[in-house]
C-alpha cells in the first residue's frame, strides 16, 4: 500500500491527522504531489515534519504551482490579487532551511514517470497540458496519458478516481487500455465541501484505490491567521471551499 498527499498547503495539524490515520496501513512509501507550502500559517513547520517524518519513505516528491511561483518569484500564475499577496508573505516567512529543501528536494518539472510494482506510473501536480496551472478532472483529462496505467495528480482539491479507456492494439483486452486517474484530494484545504484532511491509498497490484478523509482540529488551524492574508483562506477552512 503507498500513500498518495497532495495541497498540504502549510496545514500542520491537518498533516498530521493524516499520517496518523496513515499508521493504520502497511505502507510502502509515500508520494507527494506538491504544494507543500502557502495558504495555511506553518509552511516552515509542514516542511520540517516532511522532512523529519517522512524522508526514507518518499518515492516521489513534486513541484507545485506554489512552490514554483516562490522559488522563480513569478506569481502571474494566480488567478486572484488574494493569491498573489497570500504567496508573498509566506516567501517571505520561508526559513533558509525550507527553501533549500524546496529547491534540492522536489522535482523540479512538477512530474514524474516511475514504475510501481509493475505498473507505469505518472505523478504530475497539475496536468500533461500544464505541469502547474491545469488540473485533471473527470470531464477533461487534458492530455494524452495512454502509455501509463495509473495517472497521480493534484492542483484541483477535489478528489477523484476513475478509469479511461484508450484505443489499444491488444487483441487480448479488446483493443483498449485502462487507465487509472486518481487525485488524492488537497489534505491542508479541500474545496469539495469537506472540510477534513484528505489523501489517497493505494495499491497498484490490484488497483485498489481508498480515498481517506480525516478529522482534525479545523478550529485551531484557523486560530493561527492573524490578519497578515485575506481572511478567505482562514474561513475555507472550516467549509472545505
């Protein structure tokens, strides 16, 4: 079983429900889908836990649009003036000891290719059309992914897990290709009107996929803003949004 985060997004107390709820599993290793950082008020600390906790078990640990846009200190990417401000202070809260870990530690290009278990693998943040900005959903895959069997992928904060079928010279499965496209949903600040921790279990042998979502303490998280980022990102919180 692997376990698959995504969007922590500086939530301290929403990461470590998570990995609590993720003790309870055999798991193998951990992929992570970026945004790691921003929005939530413990970017720094979110980081040293990953660090501290989960470094000898991470397979795959990606650039997101978040990380990106403070790194190149290019925030055209955001879609709102909130955004832009929010992904500016936290820049300027990272610890040298963060953005080091940032810069050597996650895959710069936002994807990766691997094999699990015999299975092809692609974990990207966003999408093939774009590695940070355009996510993958069900009605718009945006991209061609027929040569991988199971397709990881982050950005949106909504969780999702289905299966598309490719055109396939493959008499045996009747000409088709499954693959599996699995979004973990955002475990700092879900927006499909949940307002717990969510990440996903995997197991590629059998293609069994778990979509956990876990209680944590909302109301302390939201008690760290102080008024330094639009208090939007304080309130989603509480209504998973």
């Amino acid at each position: 079983m692997y376990a698959v985060l995504s969007d922590i997004h500086g939530n301290l107390y929403a990461l470590k429900k998570a990995a609590e709820d993720m003790k309870r599993f055999d798991i193998k290793g951990i992929i992570l889908l970026g945004d790691l950082i921003d929005y939530g008020m413990q970017s720094n600390e979110t980081v040293g836990y990953i660090i501290e906790e989960f470094r000898d078990m991470i397979l795959c640990n990606l650039r997101g649009n978040h990380e990106r846009a403070i790194l190149m200190k290019d925030y055209s990417g955001f879609s709102s003036r909130r955004g832009v401000e929010c992904a500016k202070h936290t820049a300027s809260l990272l610890t040298d000891r963060t953005l080091a870990y940032l810069d050597t530690e996650l895959v710069h290009e936002g994807m990766l290719e691997f094999e699990l278990e015999g299975k092809r693998i692609l974990a990207v943040h966003g999408s093939l059309e774009d590695n940070y900005w355009k996510a993958v959903s069900p009605d718009n895959v945006r991209g061609d992914y027929s040569r991988y069997d199971i397709v990881l992928s982050g950005h949106s904060h909504y969780s999702h897990f289905f299966t598309k079928f490719y055109e396939a010279d493959d008499p045996v499965r009747r000409n088709r290709h499954a693959v599996a496209f699995i979004n973990p949903g955002s475990v700092g600040q879900p927006r499909n009107h949940n307002p717990s921790a969510q990440y996903a279990l995997l197991d590629p042998k059998t293609m069994s996929v778990c979509l956990r979502a876990v209680s944590y303490d909302v109301e302390t998280a939201m008690s760290l803003f102080d008024g330094s980022v639009d208090d939007f990102y304080r309130t989603r919180l509480k209504n998973g949004v």
